[in-house]
C-alpha cells in the first residue's frame, strides 16, 4: 500500500516542501495536477504537469495515493474544498512525515497530515485528518487537534491544548496548556493566546 504512485495537487511553495519529502521518502510521483500550468510541462526540474484537477479522475482511485500541495490559508478554502472533494470520490490522500520528525508511539495519527522537519509530538497527542503541521512546531503531551488544522512553523501548543476543526494557528505563536481553540478560529503569528477562543474569531493579543 504504501508504494503507490502518487499524484501532487498544486506545485506552489507548499508543494515544494512536500515534494521534498516525498523524494526523501523514495515516494513514486506521478506528477503534479495545476490548472494554471502547461500540460506535459515541467516544475521542480523533473515532475511532469499531468493536467488540471479534473486529471485525477483519469486514475482509478484504487491506483494512485493524493498529496493535497495547496497551502494553509486564512483567506481561501481551496485545499479543504480540494480534500473534501476527492475523498468523497474515494481517493486516498497520503500522509507525508519528515523523517527528521520527532513522534512518540503514543500519539494518533489520521490520514492525509502533513508533518514537516523538525516537528515534536509528544505522548498522548492526537492529529486529526489532513493536518498540516509546519517546520519546527511543537505539539505537547495530549493535545487533541481535530481535522483540517494548520499549525504554523515554530509554533508551540503546550499540554493538553486542544483545537477543533480548520483552526489556524500562525507561525511563531505559543498556546499556554489545557486552552481549547473552537471550530475555524485563527491565532495570529507570533501571539501568545492564554484563554479559551470561541469559534471563527482571529486573535491578534
Ligand atoms: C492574524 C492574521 C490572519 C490577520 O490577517 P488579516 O485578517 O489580513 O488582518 P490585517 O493584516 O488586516 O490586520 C488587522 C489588524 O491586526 C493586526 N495584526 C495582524 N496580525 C497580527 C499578529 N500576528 N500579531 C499582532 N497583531 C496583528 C494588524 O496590525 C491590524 O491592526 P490595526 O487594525 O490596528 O491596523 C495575519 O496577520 C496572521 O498573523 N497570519 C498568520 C501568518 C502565518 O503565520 N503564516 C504562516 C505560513 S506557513
């Protein structure tokens, strides 16, 4: 299972970051799927752009694992919609780990997150699906991070935090422990949030 092709979406600065993984990895990749690009054209100097979205369809779902590329943002929803999209059609999003990440036994891990180097995950945490958590966070003892999550390079959940769905947090910022982050909230890069946040509110301090 693990060695299936797989198919890239998106060939921006995130998907970069997951190409280089995946290289690491010795993941087989298909190429990358990209409206606004040339097919048969090529980035990253060797991976070959098999078409829009719509390409995916062309593979058996059974054949072919997904990596969602498109980047975390406070403003779009294009990478929920996209995961969204085509796990309803059966896909499967693989999950990519930096082997330079750090992760106890006893943590739970969804599919289709996106662990990059230089992250710690310590016991008792758990990450929902399609999480990305970015280079050199840290993600405390039992904190509970539902689906669709970004936690931002640097940042640091400490104890026991726990964050429901498409929470955002930027980079840089620290969560004291045991705070809870309701649905789509945003935390601000750099902020140091020390009480609850309600759902779909942005704190800047
Ligand atoms: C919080 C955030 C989403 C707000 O973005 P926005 O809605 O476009 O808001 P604006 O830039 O218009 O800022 C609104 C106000 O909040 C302040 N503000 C924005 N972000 C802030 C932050 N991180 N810390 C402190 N204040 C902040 C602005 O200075 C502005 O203040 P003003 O009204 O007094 O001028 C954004 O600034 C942010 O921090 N994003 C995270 C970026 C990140 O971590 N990226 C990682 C990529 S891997």
């Amino acid at each position: 299972l693990k060695n299936k092709p797989i198919i890239l979406i998106g060939s921006g600065g995130h998907a970069s970051v997951l190409y280089d993984i995946l290289k690491l990895n010795n993941r087989n990749i298909l190429g990358v799927v990209n409206p606004s690009l040339l097919k048969g054209s090529t980035v990253f100097n060797e991976l070959e752009v098999l078409g829009d979205d719509s390409t995916i369809l062309d593979f058996k779902a059974s054949d072919v694992e997904l990596v969602n590329g498109l980047g975390p943002s406070t403003k779009s929803k294009k990478r929920l919609n996209i995961s969204l999209e085509y796990a309803s059609l059966g896909y499967s999003f693989t999950s990519v780990i930096h082997p330079q990440a750090t992760i106890s036994k006893n943590t739970q891990i969804e599919e289709g997150v996106q662990i990059m180097a230089g992250v710690i995950i310590q016991f008792g945490a758990n990450i929902g699906k399609f999480c990305v958590l970015n280079t050199g966070s840290i993600i405390e003892h039992d904190c509970l991070i539902n689906d669709h999550v970004h936690i931002g390079p640097g940042a640091v959940l400490c104890g026991s935090v726990s964050l429901s769905d498409n929470v955002y947090i930027g980079a840089n910022a620290v969560i004291i422990q045991n705070i809870h982050v309701e649905e789509s909230s945003i935390v601000g890069a750099g902020c140091t949030l020390i009480k609850n946040l309600g759902p779909s509110l942005t704190f800047t301090g």
